[in-house]
C-alpha cells in the first residue's frame, strides 16, 4: 500500500492564460506543486494529471509521472473529482496499490511539505477519513438575506455571528477558510462518495503567509513578488541542512541568470544577486572552501570571485577533471563536496562529487541527476540558499551567523 499524490494541471485556463506554467519566483507552477510533493516524506508516487504536453515535459523534469488526461476531463467544465478518479484507475493499472492520496492544486505555490505531511499521517493513522488544509479566520461574514437581490445591494444577515454581539478576537473561536491547497483522502472512501469531502473531516492549519491561491494575473504578480521572502530556506535545524565541507559552483546560470548585458562596445556585464555575497561570506569565514569553475575566460567571473574572496578556475575544459583535481588539493574528500549547475556542461563536475545540486530553472537533464533541486533560479539567490544551507550544518558558520546578527543588534 502507498500514498499518490496527483496534481491536476490541465492546459487551458480562463483566468490566466497557460497558469499552471507561469513562474513564481523563476519557478513554474506546476513544477513548485511537484517540488512540494518531492520535499513530503510521506509520499511515495507523484503524478501530473494533463492534456498538454507543455505541462507534462515541465512536470516530468521537476520529477514526477505524467498521466495523459483525456480531452473531456480536460475542459473547463470538468470537476477536479473526474481527473482524480481518472488518475486514480491509470495508477491502478501501472501496478501501484494506492491507500491515501493526496490532492494538489497547482494554483497554491507556497505549499509546504510538513503541512502535505500533517495530511497524509491523519489519514494514515485513522484519524481522519479526509483532510483540507486551512487558515484560522476571526472575520465576521455577512450573507444577503434576500438573494432576489443582485449581491450586497439588500439587508444582510450575519453567517457565523450573532450581529448583536461582539467578542474580542480573544474571546472568539476560529473559523477556518479552506485554503484550496491541498486534500488528503482514504482511497477506499473517495471511489465510495466521488467526492473529496466525506466521513470525518479534519482540517490541517496552514501558514497564512503560504495560503495566498492564484485564480488572477494580480494574484500571480504578487506571489511573484512574495516569492523571495516565502522561498527562503528553512531553519538550522531543518532536515534539509546540507551537510558538506565545500561549495563549487558554475558562474552562467548560477551565480546569474545565464544572460548577460552588453554595450555598444561589446562589453558584458551581468547582474547577480547581493544576497548571494553575503551567503558566501559567511561560508569563507568559516574556512568551507568555495570554488567558482567556468568554461568560459571573462573579466567579470574574476572580479566576482575576487569580490567574494573565494577560488575561481577558467577557460576549464575538462571540469570533471578540474572539480577532482581542486578538492585534492584543498584536501575535501568528493563524497563531502557539493556542486551547483544548470545546464549540460555541468553533469560532468556533478558526477565527481557526493552532492550534485541543481538550480530550479537548470536544464532537465541537470534536473534528472541533481540530489538536491534548489527552490531558487540562478541569479535569483540560489546560490545564497546553498550557502544557508550548508550553514545550517556547521557549528562553524553558524558562530558567524550568530556573530553577524549580534553586531546588528
């Protein structure tokens, strides 16, 4: 017996145009929901329910299965229900005993993987027939009374209150708004209602911060926006630490956005992000070696690297060999070495350490080798949620955490 999770992703949307592969934060939608489900420890098969084959490559590359979905499930008209039942039968006939599955919704990009877990251990446990995750509310809402009348326009009628009285916040018992993230449900009772609410129903409360649901072009630039702070890594203690003794990176796609700006001289510049400066500091000044390896020779890798204050290797080409050769010399065992790429020049220098690392927008082949995707695209921070980390795994440069935020306080 397993759990699945299904993530239905069709092409068309009325709202946004091609939503599910819009970016938040340099990351497609659906590429974030299967992400979500990668991070889950309490997941065993992912699968993208779609009619579109832009969708499935996207989806596949961040890691899970495609389920072709027909063209009459794919409409707007057609209910989440009917692809999960679709989905559910596909999986049946690959071999896969599912017991709990997990509904997610691409239009939810802050989901974490502890909340799809909560889910997923009511159900298992028998504690719940079916869960949603939700928001705690202390909103008083209103309804009309008569719903002759166009909305908002006649008397209202209070829902969830008693008009004439007003409690403190304090005072009041939660509501919670359904967030439309995700569901968790018994398989057995799902095929038996059609429906993902049935037996008992228990909520998983959710960040506030992480509820925010894309239905409009609004909504989209503003979770874009939100995406830096929401995406940060999460704390020391986290199992995602990443325990390695050095850092190399690639610079193109990396350190930047794999573009660059060049003037009427034929002078390149690029743009890099600040934060990744800090995040490198911190490492250098806890003695982790950090190296910058490139196959390209140009002034702005040097002057980056010597701004950081860290290793850098040029016109390299042979980087496997150059990786190996560099971690001997600085004396780092390769199984306690971590890589950053993104594009096919790296799977070379990927396979010679312990720790090949992906950015979120790397190519899909990178992404297929990758131990770790990164939830950051290159130029976008990635290689500052790296470098937390790794330091989420040293005492070392933790002390130089610590250090840091004393001296600001």
């Amino acid at each position: 017996m397993s759990t699945v999770a299904i993530i239905p992703a069709r092409g068309g949307s009325q709202g946004v145009p091609g939503k599910n592969l819009r970016p938040i934060g340099g990351i497609p939608l659906v590429a974030r929901a299967v992400r979500a489900c990668r991070a889950a420890r309490r997941i065993d098969h992912i699968f993208v329910s779609t009619d579109d084959t832009a969708i499935a490559h996207t989806a596949r590359a961040a890691g899970a299965e495609i389920i072709d979905r027909p063209a009459e499930l794919a409409g707007h008209t057609a209910t989440s229900e009917s692809a999960l039942i679709h989905g559910l039968e596909e999986i049946a006939r690959r071999g896969i005993d599912a017991d709990v599955l997990v509904f997610v919704q691409c239009t939810s990009p802050f989901i974490r993987p502890q909340d799809l877990d909560a889910g997923v251990a009511l159900v298992s446990a028998g504690e719940a027939d079916s869960t949603f995750s939700g928001i705690e509310t202390y909103e008083f809402l209103w309804r009309d009374g008569d719903e002759s009348l166009p909305p908002g326009t006649g008397a209202m009628v209070g829902q969830n209150h008693d008009a004439s009285y007003r409690p403190r916040r304090q005072d009041r018992r939660p509501d919670y708004r359904e967030t439309g993230a995700f569901y968790v449900m018994s398989v057995n009772g799902f095929r038996d209602s059609g429906h993902r609410f049935f037996g008992r129903t228990r909520v998983v409360p959710v960040s506030e911060l992480a509820s925010l649901e894309i239905d409009t072009a609004e909504e989209l630039a503003l979770a874009d926006a939100f995406a830096g702070v929401l995406d940060a890594p999460e704390a020391a203690d986290s199992p995602e630490a990443l325990d390695v003794d050095a850092v190399i990176t690639d610079f193109d796609g990396v350190h930047t956005a794999d573009t660059a700006y060049v003037d009427e001289n034929g002078h390149e510049s690029v743009r890099v992000s600040r934060s990744d400066g800090m995040g490198v500091s911190i490492l250098r000044r806890a003695g982790i070696p950090f190296l910058i390896c490139s196959r390209e020779k140009n002034p702005v890798v040097s002057a980056r690297a010597q701004k950081l204050g860290v290793d850098v290797l040029q016109a390299v080409t042979d980087k496997e060999t150059a990786v190996r050769e560099w971690l001997a010399s600085v004396g780092i065992d390769p199984a306690r070495a971590a890589y950053v790429g993104n594009d096919v020049n790296d799977l070379g220098p990927m396979s010679a350490v312990g720790w090949p690392i992906a950015v979120a927008d790397a190519h899909p082949d990178v992404l297929r080798v990758a131990r770790v995707v990164l939830a950051r695209a290159g130029g976008q921070g990635a290689v500052r949620e790296v470098c937390d980390r790794v330091a989420a795994a040293h005492t070392a440069a933790a002390d130089v955490i610590g250090e840091i935020a004393r001296s600001r306080a």
